[in-house]
C-alpha cells in the first residue's frame, strides 16, 4: 500500500509541475514566460491523483471484500486518468498555454506567442498512473491473503462484553489492551 501512496502522490506531484510553456515576446516590451501546469490543462488529473492516495490509504482500514473493491476502483481511476491527461502538442496544452498567455502583461495578440516547448512530467504522471493500475491488480489479487485490523479497532458494540466479575489487575490489563473495562 506504500507503493499505492507514492504513485499517487508521484502522480499528484507530477501534475502539479508544467507540463507546456511558451516565450512572449513583443517590440518594446520585455519577453515573458508562460508555462502551464497539468492540473491548470486539465485539473481532473490532479483529483484522480488524489483518489489514488486516498485509495491506498482506504485499503489499510478494509476489510478482505472491500480491499478488492478498493483494487478495482484504483485500477478504473487510473485508466481515467490516464485518459484524460492532455498529452504533449494536443490542442487542450495549446489552449491552456494561449489562455495563459492572454493574462499575462507581455501578451500584446496572438503573434507575441512563441513556439510552445513541452516537459516530461507529463510521461512522469501517466507513468505513475501505470503503476498504480498495477498496483490495483496487485490488491485484487493478494487482498485476501493480507492481515486485517484487530478487533481492538471495532466499535465497543461489537464486541462481546463479559459477564464475570473483574479483579484490578484485569481492568489494567483490558485498558492497556485498548477495552473498556466498564463495560
């Protein structure tokens, strides 16, 4: 699940660094740059990213069933966003970096755009979403061979409550064993 964690949290990262950007320049005015991140092209790579995290850290408090559950959804995430990443040279990058250049004090019109340079993390982002599909494989096929959370965890209803009497040194024990001795 570590594994889990740092794909989306590489992924995440990865989104949140450019991916485009592109050099104004106009007569009589200093040249700018104009870069744009993957999550300002698309911000749904950014949230799926999240969703993987959030995913890897879901299967730590599930039970057997639902880590498959959980597998399967970190597989169908990824694939989204992978899918959804706006990839090197497509038109979302061009339109993100054009909106971003009309904000910018250097925009004087559309011909003080320069050509528009790409970064790999892009590739770095869609390869961590590989993993973390492959890691979702992973979680579907050993779930049930992993250990679940004690019962120390449930709800105090849940367990069974004793009906003989309790010495000292017993509650002592039950406390330090994460019970309730009073009930």
């Amino acid at each position: 699940m570590l594994a889990t964690l740092a794909a989306g949290g590489l992924a995440f990262f990865a989104a949140s660094r450019t991916w485009a950007d592109t050099r104004l320049s106009s007569d009589g005015l200093p040249s700018a740059t104009v870069g744009v991140t993957g999550s300002d092209a698309e911000p749904l790579v950014s949230a799926l990213a999240l969703v993987v995290v959030t995913a890897a850290l879901a299967v730590l408090a599930s039970g057997r069933r639902m880590r498959r559950v959980v597998g399967a959804l970190t597989m169908l995430v990824s694939v989204l966003a992978i899918v959804v990443a706006p990839r090197p040279g497509s038109s979302s990058i061009d339109r993100a970096v054009s909106a971003a250049a009309e904000k910018s004090p250097a925009f004087t019109g559309p011909e003080s755009i320069g050509d528009i340079s790409s970064s790999p993390w892009y590739f770095v982002a869609v390869l961590a979403f590989v993993i973390a599909f492959l890691l979702g494989a992973a979680t579907i096929r050993w779930a049930a061979a992993w250990p679940g959370m004690s019962s120390r965890y449930d709800a105090p209803a849940a367990r069974a409550a004793s009906s003989e009497p309790v010495s000292d040194s017993d509650m002592w024990k039950a406390m330090d064993e994460g019970q309730d001795p009073t009930q």
